[in-house]
C-alpha cells in the first residue's frame, strides 16, 4: 500500500516537472517577440514624440524639404502610433497563448503592414503603399483571432 502511494506520488511529480519544462520550452520559444515588443516599444515612443512636437511631423524636415503637414496627415500619423502601442502591449501577450509562434508573427507583420505603411505615408507624403494599409489591419485583425483559439 505504502508502495502505491510513493508510486503516485512520484508521478504525479513527474507530470508536474514535465509541464513545467513544457511550459519554459514555450516561453523560450516566444522569447523572441519579448524582445521585438521592447524594440517596438521604444519606437512607439520615439515616433510619438516626434510626431508631437512642433519641429517634428509639424513643419518636417525631410530630405531637405520643408514644409507643413495637413491635419488628415497628422491624423494618419497618431493613427499609426496609437495602434503601434496596443499591439506592442499584445505582443507582451504572445508567450500565454496558445500558439505563440502564429499569433507573434501575425501580430508582428501586421504591425508593420498597417503602422509601417501609415508612418510612411505620413512621414514621407507619398501615397504608395497605401493600398497595403489595409491588408496589414487584416492580419493584425488574424493575429488577435489567433490569440483566442
């Protein structure tokens, strides 16, 4: 009787340590958005507090040419930032999901599919890559899909 108990026991310790490796070999895995979320995080930052003041986006100087940006423009540009900070706090998120992998990548391209192409346009005047502007909200709208199944 003794016997069973230790026996019991023991795997009831070995299951525990197993879901414990299972668990560190997952957040080792996501480590990477982590540090992607940190990077993004000061670039978030950055940006906004370029965007901010009046020497920034304002009256930009870009190269060499001066000149002052439209409200719809700046509009763009907060627009940019804003989702820049929510989706680097998701990705802060991406290792206690499920699929960390999926849900990191789709959160990560579409970060740079929609704030990238909104910046861009924002900080550059030019409209190019606008019609990408869209297929990133898309995959940014699959990443937080991801994160709930």
């Amino acid at each position: 009787m003794c016997y069973f108990f230790f026996l019991s026991w023991e795997i009831s310790l070995v299951s525990q340590l197993l879901g414990t490796i299972k668990i560190m070999a997952i957040l080792r895995s996501a480590e990477i958005f982590i540090r992607i979320a940190g990077v993004s995080g000061f670039l978030a930052v950055a940006l906004g507090a370029y965007g901010s003041h009046e020497k920034g986006l304002r009256k930009r100087v870009l190269l060499g040419l001066r000149k002052r940006v439209d409200d719809k423009t700046y509009e763009v540009f907060q627009t940019a930032n804003r989702y820049h900070f929510i989706h680097t706090l998701a990705l802060l998120a991406v290792p206690m999901t499920r699929h960390p992998t999926v849900v990191g990548v789709l959160l990560f391209l579409g970060m740079l599919g929609f704030c990238g192409t909104c910046y861009y346009s924002a900080l550059s005047g030019s409209k190019t890559l606008n019609k990408f502007t869209p297929y990133g909200g898309m995959v940014l709208m699959a990443g937080w899909l991801a994160m709930a199944f």
